[in-house]
C-alpha cells in the first residue's frame, strides 16, 4: 500500500515539475531602451530600460492571446495588461515593439517577433483614439529589443 502511495505521490510530482518546465518555456522576456514617455493601457510609462515578458493568457491550445508587462529596470513603472490576439510570425529578424505617436505622445501598439505579432486590445486605445482626431499625421516608431 505505502510503494502504491509513494508512486502515485512520484507520479503527481513528475507531473507537476514537467507543467512548471512547460510554462517557463512558453514565457519570452526582453529588454528594451525606450527613451521617450509613452502610454501602455491606460497608464503613462516614463523613459527608460524596459523588461518585457510575455506570458500565455490561457491555457487552452485553441486561444492565443497573451498577457504582457513591461516593468522598468529602475523599479519605477510596472504595467500588465491582456494583448490583443497573437497572429502568426512576423516578418522581423529581432523582436521589436511598435508605437503609434501624435506630436509628443506615444502609444505601445505592438510587439513583433519572428514567431508572434501582438497588438494591444482596442478597448484601452480610448486616449489614443482621442488624440488621433487632433493630428492629421501620425508616425510609426520601432525599437529593437537588446
């Protein structure tokens, strides 16, 4: 009865610590210099050195969305939020991020990686829709992950 217990016990670990393998491998992390102020959610990010981690959202095969934060290496400004969809690959050598700016504000719009591109959920682009009525042009800023 107890070698029953302790393989089963053994089996129930195993388990466990091959799960923990599995989600530490779906995890990606970055970093990235942002040298200008720029609004992710419904939050404004200062300037600065940026990891950037991304994690699955669900655990379902048939759901791709994903779950990001950008947390500043000065332990100053901290942001998660639920991304749009995850589409297949994009056509970048190097993970990038992509910001929509109007005159001074910027807006994260997207993370593109050889195999995800991510775009920010619409239900928090309310301030960006905003500001966008009061600019006629608007210019696509890219930055590299280190």
């Amino acid at each position: 009865m107890i070698r029953k217990i302790l393989g089963i016990a053994g089996i129930v670990f195993w388990m466990a610590a091959m799960a923990g393998v599995a989600q530490a491998e779906s995890r990606h992390a970055y970093i990235v210099s942002i040298p200008f102020a720029f609004v992710m959610g419904d939050q404004t990010m200062s300037p600065g050195e940026y990891q950037v981690q991304l994690a699955p959202g669900s655990a379902l095969a048939n759901e791709s969305f994903y779950i990001m934060s950008l947390r500043n290496r000065s332990g100053r400004d901290y942001k998660a939020v639920a991304t749009g969809l995850a589409l297949p690959g994009a056509s970048v050598t190097r993970p990038q991020l992509a910001f929509q700016r109007y005159g001074n504000r910027a807006f994260l719009t997207a993370l593109r990686t050889p195999s995800l591109q991510i775009g920010m959920p619409i239900s928090k682009a309310e301030a960006q829709r905003e500001i966008a009525k009061q600019y006629e042009e608007q210019e696509v800023v890219t930055l590299f992950f280190q």
